[in-house]
C-alpha cells in the first residue's frame, strides 16, 4: 500500500506519514498534536475532530511510531480512548474488555483491523499496524467506525507538523 512509505528529510516533523482523513473532509474543527520525547523525537502524533456547533469531539486518531511510550497501556486502555474521554470531560472509569481481529478489503490489500472493546459503550476504537510499524488507533465517540473510514486514511502534509 503506498501510504505504508517512510518518509526521509523532515528532521523537524514526523519521520513517517500520518494516516488521517483530509480536515477538508471533516465536517467540523481538526486539531493536530504532536508528543515529542526528550531528545526531541517524534514519539507520536495525535489527531482530533470535533464537530461544528461545539458538540465535542467525535473523533481521535493516533499515529504512533515504534517505542512510542503511548503505545504501552498497560490496562489495555488504548492512549486514544483516554484522551478522548478526558476531552469530553467524562471522568467515568473505563476499562479494557476485549480485543477482535477483523479483515478488512481495501481494494486488493488486505488489513487486519483489531477491535478494542471499553467499558464505555459509546467509545468504539480500532488499531492497526502499519508496514512500517507505526500503530494507528482511531476512538470514535458514539459513533461505530464502519470499514469505509479506511478507505478515507491518507497521508497528511509533513508541513503540518513542523516545529517553528
């Protein structure tokens, strides 16, 4: 799949693309985050829509590169379900429940698609791994994430995520 590429030659920004919808496709806010760690390295980044009318976010998208410590939830929490919940100010407890692989087409590829199911009925989420070991996870608020939302992931501009 052409969207699984490493990038080279943007020391400022991310060293790989992030898989997002285009923010002109969203029919509301988009905000990017980036965490770096100490020596400056991109340890992930983090893509929020939110709906017009400041209905909250509908959506997270994280990118995380290998050795991301967002990667390790220990609870099995994905990092993205967390900072979902505390961006609509829900403090309810949440917790892990299970884990399904699923197929899904995209075109002639295939994508193993993994399920995360939370004590929270209205977060959906699912991760995938990319071929080249970025971890994108998406947690959707109220709303199930349907196998077409993959076919609507590419690429965002590395300029969106350069450090000034």
């Amino acid at each position: 799949m052409s969207f699984l590429r490493r990038r080279s030659g943007s020391p400022a920004g991310p060293d790989f693309d992030v898989l997002a919808m285009d923010p002109g496709d969203w029919p509301g806010h988009f905000g990017a985050m980036m965490m770096t760690g100490a020596d400056g390295s991109c340890q992930g980044i983090f893509l929020r829509y939110d709906l017009f009318g400041g209905r909250g976010p509908a959506m997270f998208i994280g990118n995380l590169p290998e050795g991301s410590p967002a990667r390790d939830a220990e609870d099995g929490v994905p990092f993205e379900v967390r900072q979902l919940l505390a961006a609509l100010e829900n403090e309810e407890p949440v917790e892990f429940v299970s884990a399904e692989d699923f197929p899904v087409m995209l075109g002639d590829d295939l994508l193993i698609v993994k399920k995360v199911k939370v004590s929270e009925e209205r977060v959906f989420c699912a991760q995938f791994g990319r071929s080249d070991g970025v971890q994108v996870t998406i947690a959707s608020w109220d709303r199930p994430i349907a196998d077409d939302l993959y076919q609507l992931l590419k690429p965002l501009p590395a300029d969106m995520f350069q450090q000034g």
